[in-house]
C-alpha cells in the first residue's frame, strides 16, 4: 500500500521539523537507527524518482509540499504531450501570435521599456518586454549553446536561478512484441525496485506493449557517455531480476529501443526543479520583474 514502508510516520516526522534541513540530514538524524535503513534508502530513493532530487541538497519543507498532497488519478494524454503544445501554439496563432522555431536567443540587450533580442544566426527582435522562460538550470549557465547574454547582466537572477534544485533524468522505452508483464501483474502503472533502472512506467491505462524506464536524481549521471548497447543491457538486466526472466527471453520480445539523457539536451540541461534549502527566496527573486521589462 506504501511507496516508502513507513510512509505516514516520515511525512509526520518532517511536519514537525522547525529548522529545514537536507534529506540525507534529516534521515540521518531522525531515522537512523539500522532498523530505519531500508526507510531511509526507500526515502531517498523516492526523492530522486519522483523529484529527481539529490537528497543531499533537497529541502525537507520543499519535499513535504509535494510530498503530503492528497494521491490523485493519473492522467495520460493519447499519443502524447505534443498534442498539448500543438494546440496552445493553434491558440496562439488564431489570436495573430507568431511563433519563431530554430531561433536561439543568446543576447537581450535592455533599458527600461524596450529589448532587444539577437539570435544565433544574428536575427535581432525588438519588444518592450521579453518574458524569459528557459529552465533554471539554463539561466544560471554562462556558458554553452543555450546560455543566454544579458546588457546589462542581471546578475542576482542568474544567482537566484543556481539557488534552485535542477535533476537530471533518463529515460529508457522499450517497445515489446507483446506485455510479458501482464501475467505478473496486470493492472500494474508503475514499478518501484531496488535495480540499477529503478523505476519502470506501463502504458495503462493504453494497451501498449511499451516500458519506459525511469532513472533520476544523481543515479542518471552513472548513465552518461553510456553507449545504447550498454544502457539496453543495464535495462534488460533489471527488467529480468524483477520478472524472474533471462535477458535472452527479454531481448527476444524486444522490438525497438529509444533512449533519452536529459543532461544531453542543450535547451534544458537536465529535466526540471527541486527545492533545495533557500529555493524560496530564489523562486520571489525570479518572480519580481526587472523594471517591469524583463
């Protein structure tokens, strides 16, 4: 019935915590009697799949927000989130939005009530104010293909950006002549296992014959540089020890294979947020405007 065994009574333990700490810390700290080990190993196991936090960083208050909501349905979107974004840009267009793809902003040049914005490829837009929307991770960087230059700099924003939590995450799908996995467990959404690809996701409530496998936190940095044969075996192999399945079985059913490294993609640099200690006054930092410009 619990993620975590032990579930209400950490929830109840860090409701009562004054002081914020880090994860690592308050496990230590409040469970750290060897009879605790497999709570604080589940504990942690959880922030990096569910938050991919790194619990020596991550902020018990931040956790608890996320943490002690009340359990809702999942929901998924039918041949995927594109749709989504497909449609709020049909929005933006009927209301005569343009929207410019293949344009890598890397200069804002600004004053109070007019940008300036110079792409990649030296295209300039004009605008009185620029709404910036880039991931945390991507603000805070100063160097790279995504890393943006700002006249003049904006330098406590750029701060406040590092002062956020930012994971990484890998995902791995593996596309199944048929779901070998319904005979164990039928109605199952979702896996959580002690294996080097923790977390496995089923297409319900689609019938799918698809796994996606999930790594997150500081666990993805071990998949890095990895190559696909590598990732594929690291991922049958956990697939076998949880179904009781030899790999050559597995490999077998397997028709098709796609990995993703989010820390590879240059416009994001990893997944998304975690509240780290002082992530608060970050984020009223980022949502106070520049001279009601930026």
């Amino acid at each position: 019935e619990e993620v975590v065994q032990g579930w209400d009574m950490l929830i109840d333990r860090m409701k009562q915590l004054k002081q914020d700490v880090p994860l690592h810390d308050f496990l230590l700290h409040h469970f750290g009697d060897p009879g605790y080990a497999g709570l604080r190993q589940q504990a942690e196991a959880f922030a990096q799949s569910f938050d991919v936090a790194d619990a020596r960083k991550a902020s018990v208050k931040g956790l608890l927000k996320e943490w002690d909501k009340e359990d809702h349905p999942n929901k998924k979107i039918n041949k995927g989130y594109g749709q989504l974004m497909e449609h709020l840009a049909m929005q933006c267009r009927s209301m005569g939005g343009v929207i410019h793809t293949d344009s890598i902003v890397r200069q804002i040049k600004w004053q109070p009530g007019e940008v300036i914005l110079t792409t990649l490829d030296q295209q300039t837009y004009a605008a009185e104010r620029v709404i910036i929307t880039v991931s945390a991770a991507v603000l805070s960087a100063v160097h790279g293909t995504a890393s943006i230059a700002f006249t003049p700099d904006i330098p406590a924003y750029r701060q406040a950006a590092a002062g956020i939590g930012f994971g990484n995450v890998v995902k791995i799908l593996l596309f199944f002549k048929e779901a070998f996995w319904k005979a164990a467990h039928a109605d199952a959404a979702i896996m959580i296992t002690d294996e080097a690809v923790p977390v496995w996701w089923t297409c319900l409530p689609f019938d799918e014959p698809m796994l996606t496998g999930f790594v997150g936190g500081p666990p993805a940095d071990k998949f890095r540089h990895k190559t696909r044969e590598q990732v594929l075996s690291l991922a049958l192999t956990s697939l076998s020890q949880i179904f009781g399945l030899n790999t050559g079985q597995l490999k077998d059913l397997l028709s098709d294979m796609l990995f993703i490294d989010w820390s590879e993609e240059p416009f994001t640099k990893g997944a998304y947020s975690y509240p780290m200690l002082g992530t608060g006054d970050a984020v009223r930092v980022l949502m106070t405007p520049i001279e009601s410009t930026i």
